[in-house]
C-alpha cells in the first residue's frame, strides 16, 4: 500500500470516499455510498497475487468476481495484501472498482394528467376545444396497444350522481400505440356542446382518459372534474373589426361598405344587417340603431 487517496481513486466508476490505509499489513478500507446511508458490510474475497518485483512495478489482476450490493447504503469494502513474512507486502497497490450493472427497477404502468389543475381552472368556450395532454408508462418491457386507438381522452358529461355517462367527446392519440411510454396529446372538440351551467339536474363535465397496456392492464388517469365549458358570447351586431365591442371603427368600416352589393370588393356581409346580398340605407339605418342602443 502507501498511494495517495487520489490515485487509489482516480477514473473510478463508483464513488468511494474515506480512504484508509495502512502500510504495514497493506490493507485499505474504502466506503461505497450507494444513495443513503443505512447499512455497511464487509466484502471478503482472497486471491493470490504474484510478486511484480519492485516497488512500483504494476501488473493487472484482476479479482475475478462481483461485489453484488442491491440496497441502499454505505458500504466499507477492505483490500488487503498478506503475504508470506506478514509485513511488508509489494502488491496490490492499486485499484478500480468498476460498476458492471444498475439494478433494474421495474417501471409500473401508470396514465397522469399533465396539470390536472390546468383543465379545473379554464374556462372553455363551446365551439373551441380542450387540448389535453398525458403521459403513460405501459410498465417495463410493455407497450401501448392499439385496442383503445393509442391514448383515449374523454369528455364525459356525467349524471350528477355519477350513475351514467349522458354523453362522450372523444379524442385519441394513436403515436403512442407501440410506445412503452411517452406523452399523449389530442383535442377534445367542444362544438354543439351544452354550457355546463345549462347541463340539467346537476350534469357535469369529468376528463377522462384511457390506455391498454401489453400487460393486460388497462390504464386510467385519476378524472377531474367539473371541467368548465361556457356559451360562446353573442355576436355584437354590427361589430365589423370583430373586436366584441360596437365603436366609431365600425362605423368607419360600415361607411366604407355602403352601396356595396355582393361579389363587391368593399361588400361586407358583416354589415349587410338585413341579408338582402347589398349595403343599404336600410342597413345603415339598423347599424345606428344598434349604434344607438348599445
Ligand atoms: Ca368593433
Ligand atoms: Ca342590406
């Protein structure tokens, strides 16, 4: 024995601290720190070694078996030289721990929400959709079957006591058929759906989502609920810049527009208030009314 703890450690695989060493005897503890501390064995493996002849004169050997550590700890493995006069021992002045596996962990399968609070604090539009996005694990060595078309998203309005689905939006993504894991992502279209504060006898709207795993499992998020869905705002007539609100910009487009007909450059249909295919008096008379009463 007799190196520097920097050599004894360098271009090691494994992270070892608190070298100790001694001479005579050449033996030297070194600690393995496997993620936290709670246990510490001992390693005890004995080899002969040949005499390299000299002070500084190395030859690889190598010890032949595995360190198997599986749990969690600190560990003390000891390398220790003994040899004939008990002495002063020539070999072993150098070694390399090297790691030859990671424990494989076994992956369960599992389908989350990116941000399920995301989806219970917007409020969505009827006419617009939800993009709604997950992630799954089909578990270890397993993968995302096509059965449900990949990753099936839900919108289910719900009997307010949960006795039965009244309807369901559905969207998929099928990139995730084949996958063992990944995120999934799918527009659920909210076109023709009624408000939530429409839905009668207390109705509401739960997000929902689905896969089936090689497994055999099939995997479900944890829904949320009540996902709300607000009616579209009325269109303000006469609104022409579509800005919500009737102003003096509109009444700038609308001159602009009348005495326009139809196939018109400056024909609006926005302005044509009566639908009669021309920009008239008579719209401009119900513009200012509008104009007016606003
Ligand atoms: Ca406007
Ligand atoms: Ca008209």
């Amino acid at each position: 024995m007799g190196r520097l703890p920097s050599e004894f450690c360098s271009k090691r695989y494994i992270p070892i601290s608190n070298f100790t060493w001694r001479t005579i005897g050449d033996a030297a503890g070194i600690q393995v720190s496997l993620r936290d501390a709670s246990e510490q064995v001992v390693y005890s493996k004995s080899i002969s070694a040949p005499a390299t002849g000299g002070w500084e004169t190395y030859a690889p050997l190598n010890i032949g078996n595995d360190i198997e550590i599986t749990e969690t700890g600190l560990y003390t493995l000891r390398i220790e030289s003994v040899g004939a006069d008990g002495y002063w021992q020539w070999n072993a002045d150098s070694y390399t721990l090297i790691k030859t596996a990671d424990e494989e962990v076994e992956v369960l399968g599992s389908l989350t929400l990116d941000d399920a609070s995301k989806y219970l604090s917007t409020s969505y539009t009827v006419g617009e959709s939800i993009a709604v996005t997950a992630n799954y694990h089909a578990g270890t060595n397993h993968t995302v079957t096509g059965a449900q078309g990949g990753v099936k998203f839900f919108l289910r309005e719900m009997k307010a006591d949960w006795s039965a689905v009244v309807s369901d939006v559905l969207a998929y993504d099928p990139s995730a058929t084949g996958q063992e894991s990944g995120t999934a992502s799918a527009n659920l279209s909210l076109t023709g759906l009624t408000p939530s504060a429409d839905l009668p006898d207390g109705n509401f709207y739960f997000l929902y989502a689905v896969f089936d795993s090689t497994d055999g499992t099939t995997y479900k998020i944890g829904g949320v609920q009540p996902i709300s869905i607000v009616a579209a705002a009325e269109p303000v007539i006469g609104d022409l810049d579509g800005d919500g609100i009737l102003s003096q910009e509109d009444m700038s487009l609308f001159r602009a527009t009348l005495g326009s007909s139809q196939g018109d450059d400056n024909y609006n249909t926005a302005a044509d208030l009566d639908n009669d295919g021309s920009i008239t008096r008579n719209d401009y008379r119900l513009f200012a009314i509008a104009y007016r009463n606003q």
